[in-house]
C-alpha cells in the first residue's frame, strides 16, 4: 500500500491532452497498451505478477478510447467493452507492482466515471468526450465535467490499552470484520467525519484523530482517508443498523482469533488490511 504515498507512476499529460494530434500519435505508438474494463468494473488481464493487454487496433476514437496517460513512457489506453472472465481489484492488487495496481485502478475508475455519468448535472443534456477521456464537455450549456471521487474516512480505534476497535456489519458473513468507514458528508471535515462515523455506529467519543494515508478505491469511486483515532472511552453501544456488533481486541486476542477461524479481516487490497497491520506490528502511532 505504501505506492498511495508516493509522486506515482502514472504521468496524466495534462498538457499534451488538447492536441489531437498528439493523442493519436500516441494510439499508433508500438508500445501502447490498451485496457478493457467491463461493467461489473473486471478488466481483461488475468492475475498475473504484471499487466498484460493488448495493442490497440483500428482508428482512435475518443468518445470510446480514453488515456490514462503515460507509464515508463508507455501510452496507456482504456475503454469500456463486455468481455467473458476478467479480474476485479481485489484479485488483482495484491499481485500486481506499484505501476500496474496504479493502472489498474486509474482505468477501472475513469471507465466507470463515463459510464455512469454521460449526462450533464445541470441540463441532462448528453455529454461528448474530450482532452482524451479526462472531461465531458456538454454542447447545450457550455460546462465541463470532470471525473470525481467521493471521500470516505476509515478509521482505526484504538483506547488507552492499545486494543484495535472492530466491527462486523450485518450484510458481512459471520467473523468478517473491520475498522469503521463511512463517507464524508456536506460541509464536513474529514476530522468531523471521523467522530460522527465512529459516535452513530459505536457511541464511542474520540480524544484525538492522526491523519495516516490516503487510497484510491474505485467502487464505485471513492478515496480512502485512512486516520487512527484514540477512543476516550470503552463502552461500545452499535447503532445495530450498519454496525451489528463490535468489540475490542488485543494483539494476541486477534491473532488467536485469526488462527482459530473465528475472525477473517479485509484483504491485502485494502487500507483496512494495511491500518490493521501497522497496528499489529506496534507502528500505528496513535494521537494523544
């Protein structure tokens, strides 16, 4: 997970996007690559140590070909296609490089956005591509959209003990759990985020709240804003609609649960699984 927190490997060409001429030098270009992703946001790579696709072929349109830019100097290329198989995030970044994971999620996000949202929120006129897939220009009323991300918070909570807060969601199957999430709503910090989640689904007040990392997390299209918060109490009381129930743990308690098969905890995928671990390994420094 440790890729979020870098310059990235992605370059997006904001500059060169408005030349046209650019663009489809770089769909001819030998080394280009393109992606497919489906509706069900699969993409058409098997879950290989690295991405494998395919060379672009025939003539460049942009309102079905959008770049995500250039990786190691490589054109990359997506586009929305029904496919049989396929591989989803959660196969896929566990297994894939820094530049790949970084790929990937870029092209399962920006597929969705233009599926999703082809007309415009202020006149439901339709959309055009442009600026090779990065905005949707509307003709009737003159406004540009851009591809979006809703902020979520998810938070690690720990007490005085150092014992990790989780949680297990009614619709989860028995002994999944997790550290509490929610999205950020109008007019809200991301701070203010944190207390509110944590206070409607466990009544826990909060003394301190440290911003960790950040991570994309296309489904549909949020980012990820991982914090770790001390809990100025211990008596948990879920709201018993998301969060069913909830309880604490300490280190060795949650490693016998693992090994028993009592508890699963989120997958490598996830900043879950990193703010877990972190806090397994005594390196989540929790606020004061």
């Amino acid at each position: 997970m440790d890729a979020w927190n870098g310059p990235g490997h992605l370059d997006r060409c904001e500059h060169q996007r408005p030349d046209a001429g650019w663009l489809s030098a770089c769909w001819a270009d030998p080394a280009a690559l393109l992606l497919s992703v489906d509706a069900a946001g699969r993409l058409d790579i098997g879950a290989g140590p690295a991405v494998a696709g395919r060379r672009p072929g025939g003539a460049f349109d942009e309102q079905r070909h959008y770049l995500l830019g250039l990786s190691d100097g490589r054109p990359v290329f997506v586009q929305s296609a029904e496919f049989a198989g396929g591989a989803g995030l959660r196969e896929l970044l566990p297994v894939l490089g820094e530049a790949d994971r970084e790929l990937v999620v870029a092209a399962v996000a920006l597929v969705q956005w233009h599926r999703t949202l082809p007309h415009c929120g202020l006149c439901g006129a339709a959309t055009v591509v442009t600026l090779g897939g990065m905005v949707r220009h509307c003709p009737a009323c003159g406004r540009d959209r851009f591809p979006r991300s809703d902020p979520a918070i998810i938070v690690a909570v720990v007490d005085a003990d150092d014992r990790l807060l989780l949680g297990h969601q009614a619709v989860w199957a028995p002994g999944r759990l997790s550290i509490l999430a929610g999205f950020v709503t109008a007019g809200e910090s991301l701070e203010q985020a944190v207390h509110r989640e944590v206070g409607e689904e466990t009544g826990l007040p909060l003394s301190a709240v440290r911003y960790v990392a950040s991570q994309p997390w296309p489904f549909p299209r949020s980012l990820m804003l991982g914090f770790v918060a001390r809990a100025a109490g211990t008596d948990i009381q879920v709201d018993g609609v998301e969060i069913e129930w909830a309880r604490w743990f300490a280190r060795d308690e949650l490693i016998a649960a693992v090994e028993a098969g009592e508890v699963s905890l989120p997958g490598e995928a996830s900043i879950a699984h990193r703010l877990i671990g972190d806090w397994q390994a005594a390196t989540l420094v929790s606020p004061e």
